[in-house]
C-alpha cells in the first residue's frame, strides 16, 4: 500500500483480512483530510515510495500495489504549496518504467483519483483523462455530488444481486477536484460509468457516461490495472464498498 494524504485502503485490506506492506508517501505533515487519523506512527514506515517505486526487481516480490490519492510525487505541484513542484515521480523515466514493467509481469495496479498522472504516464492509451495528457493535474475538475451510476460488468452485477436492467449505485465525491475520464482506450473494459458534472472555469458541464471504474490488461502474463476516480474509504456508500471488496478479491 502505498500510502496518500487523502485515501486509506489499508482501512479495506484489513477488513478482508488481506496482508501488505505500507509504503511512505505522504507529503511533509502527513494526512490532511478531515477525521482521518492513523494509528501508526510516521517514523515506523521506514520504506518511502521514492526508494520502492526505483527497485523494479523489489517491486516484483508483491502481488498487488495500491497507489493512494493523495501520495506525493505525481503531480504538477504539492496541493498546498502552489510553489513547490511534486513531479518528481510521475517525470523519473526509471519509475514509470519500473510500473509498466510491474503489470507486464503479471502485477497488478489498484490506482485511486489524483494517481492517474503516473498510470496515464506509465500506460498513455489507456484511459483518456479530462484535459492535456502531458498537463499535470488537468483532469481534476470533478465537482462534489452524488451520482446514479450503471454497473456494466456482468460478474460485478450478479456479485451485487443486479440484472442489466437494474444496474445502478449511488457513488459519493464528497470533494471537489477529483479526476475526470472521458473516455477509454482499446482494451479497456468500463465496469462502471454515470454522468457526471465537472468545472470549466466558471461554468459547469455535464458528462455523461463518463466512465468511473475501468480495468485494463498489460503484457502476456495477465498483470491488470484498475483505476477509479473514488477513493476505497472516504466517500463510498455500501454497494462502493460491496464492489471494492469484489476487485480485491479477484485480484
């Protein structure tokens, strides 16, 4: 688990009773989001991102690598220090290699909202995210809302006791700014989508099918990549929680 400011999967691995690692990654002060309040101590997680993410052989001893919205180095500047730059993994070459080379091996990605810099860096015809692909952040223009959205996936339908004619979650982005995609590439399979609104300036835009849960492959040994705009504890509603459940466990 590689950790971030504003997203905890650890809170959804230790309910399924699955082990992993932390991986430090937090900005200067730690977490800054409202109620959230790790037990662990800071100077314990002795293994930070910028070290892990650069030892591709290491990489390989996990199966399963959560990047958590809010984790430092993938994006244009540090959210709240507009002067100082937070690239510095999303631009290292060895990094972004080290991550396709992770999936292409049989790994698999779970990537949540501000994280998409570095996926869409690593995998770029993947997912098309709101805005220019080499513009850090430009996608984060979703607006706080509830939204209705559509199961498309038929093993994650009947996992949730649905049919293709009542196919629909609540999804929650109690925050502004989270990640926008527009569309998909080829390969990649939407399990879920809904309308959406997002800001474009001072105006605000409908979206619709924008997709919010898309998986895709990589390489001949079966590695996977999933990414969702939510995050996998701070704004989820039961289902969210049911369909988060559903992709760790096939993983």
């Amino acid at each position: 688990v590689v950790t971030g400011d504003f997203d905890t999967p650890e809170g959804a691995l230790d309910k399924l009773e699955v082990p992993y690692t932390v991986i430090e990654a937090f900005h200067a002060n730690g977490p800054r989001y409202e109620g959230y309040e790790p037990d662990y101590a800071w100077e314990e997680l002795d293994i930070p991102v910028e070290s892990f993410l650069a030892d591709g052989v290491g990489m390989t001893e996990y199966d399963l690598i959560f990047l958590s919205c809010g984790m430092r180095g993938v994006g244009a500047q540090v959210y709240n220090d507009a002067t100082q730059p937070d690239d510095q993994l999303v631009a290292d070459e060895a990094v972004v290699e080290n991550l396709r080379h992770f999936v292409e091996m049989g790994g698999y990605v779970y990537a949540t909202d501000w994280t998409y810099d570095l996926i869409e860096a690593a995998f770029p015809d993947a997912i098309d995210f709101l805005g220019e692909d080499l513009d850090l952040d430009a996608a984060q223009l979703g607006e706080p809302q509830t939204i209705n959205g559509r199961v498309l996936e038929e093993g994650l339908q009947q996992h949730l006791g649905m049919t293709a004619d009542s196919n629909e979650v609540e999804v929650v982005f109690r925050f502004d700014s989270w990640s926008v995609i527009e569309s998909v590439g080829d390969g990649t399979e939407v399990l879920l989508e809904g309308d959406i609104l997002y800001r474009d300036g001072a105006d605000h835009v409908v979206l619709p099918d924008s997709p919010l849960l898309v998986s895709f492959g990589y390489g001949n040994r079966d590695g996977k990549v999933i990414y969702t705009p939510f995050h996998t504890v701070a704004q989820i509603t039961t289902d969210v929680q049911d369909i988060i459940n559903y992709l760790v466990l096939q993983l």
